[in-house]
C-alpha cells in the first residue's frame, strides 16, 4: 500500500511538471488571435486580450501579472468578465472576479486592455509580461491565477509560446503594391 502511494505522488508530480498553465496576450483580427499589431495600425485604437491557455483550474478566481509597454504607446482603459476588479493599475494588474470565470475551452479571456500607439514605432518592440508587485508567489517572476473554487490555490503560469515577450508592437509592415512598370523603372 505504502508503494502504491509513492507511486500515484511520484504520478501527479511528474504530471504537475509536464503541464504548465500558460498566459497570453492577443487581439482579434478576422476573428482569429493574433500576436502582434502592424506599425501602420498602432495609432488607430485597438483592443488586447490578456488570456490563460490550458488552464488546470475549471475555473479562475483572480489573477496577477505586471505588464512592460512601449514608451509611445497608452492603455486608454482595462476591464474584464463577471465583476472584475482591478486592485492595481493597468501594467500592474492585481485583479479578482466577483464570479469565477469559468474556461471550458483551451483559451479564457481574463482581461482586456484598450490601447493606442501614440506614434508609429521605427522597429517592432515586445510587449513583456512578468510577475505582478507585489508577487503572491515569491520568487515566480510571472502571471499567477487563483482557483475559483479555492481561492487560496495559486497556479504559477508561464508564456503560451515559452518567452515573457508576449506581443510584438509595430512588429508586421505592410508593403506597398507595386506594378510591373514600377520594378522596371528601378532598373533603367
């Protein structure tokens, strides 16, 4: 018996390992996510999604993470689902649901930054995420959740593609349509 005990631990440690709950940052275009924004699309308003993938949890009470913008650009407003509360500012969002969210899909929408470039950007720049001031979880330099269920149950994240640089800024230029005429002129 006492085997079978050490083995079923040794089971959800090594799963709790393999599987890490993860953060994101998005915005809609064409209904599909994307993780970047244009130079030339910075300066009209546009919406991100602060997003958790994969959760474990069925359902998020809460959730912390510090975010690093570009100097030229503003957060006009934050808000987010079912009551939503933030008891810290727009970069450093300390935030805790009147009603959990419930995630039943691979992706949850947890806030929502309305946001505009004050300039276009001469080169893409990431938006960073990191942990929250003051940590709920010290020495985890990243987003943390809080179950729903149990609120005292706090779930260390990571990046949904593996680096705190979450959304690149101004990083896709559009080119410019060109006529055959125009590529031969560069050649005369």
């Amino acid at each position: 018996m006492k085997r079978l005990l050490i083995v079923a631990l040794a089971l959800v440690v090594a799963g709790g390992a393999m599987a890490q709950d993860t953060f994101g940052l998005w915005r809609m275009v064409d209904g599909e996510y994307a993780n970047y924004i244009p130079a030339e699309e910075v300066t009209a308003p546009f919406t991100l999604f602060i997003t958790v993938h994969d959760p474990s949890s069925f359902s998020i009470g809460g959730y912390e993470v510090g975010i690093d913008i570009p100097a030229d650009m503003l957060i006009l407003a934050t808000s987010g689902p079912n009551g939503w509360t933030n008891f810290g500012d727009a970069t450093n969002q300390l935030v805790g649901f009147q009603t959990p969210v419930i995630v039943q899909t691979e992706i949850g929408v947890l806030g929502q930054l309305d946001c505009l470039g004050l300039s276009i950007p001469d080169q893409a720049t990431p938006i960073v995420y990191h942990g929250a001031d003051p940590p709920s979880i010290p020495g985890h330099d990243g987003p943390v959740y809080a179950d729903g269920i149990n609120p005292e149950l706090l779930v260390a994240c990571g990046y949904v593609n593996g680096s705190p640089d979450v959304f690149l800024y101004g990083g896709v230029v559009a080119t410019e349509a060109h006529t055959l005429s125009d590529v031969k002129a560069l050649f005369e």
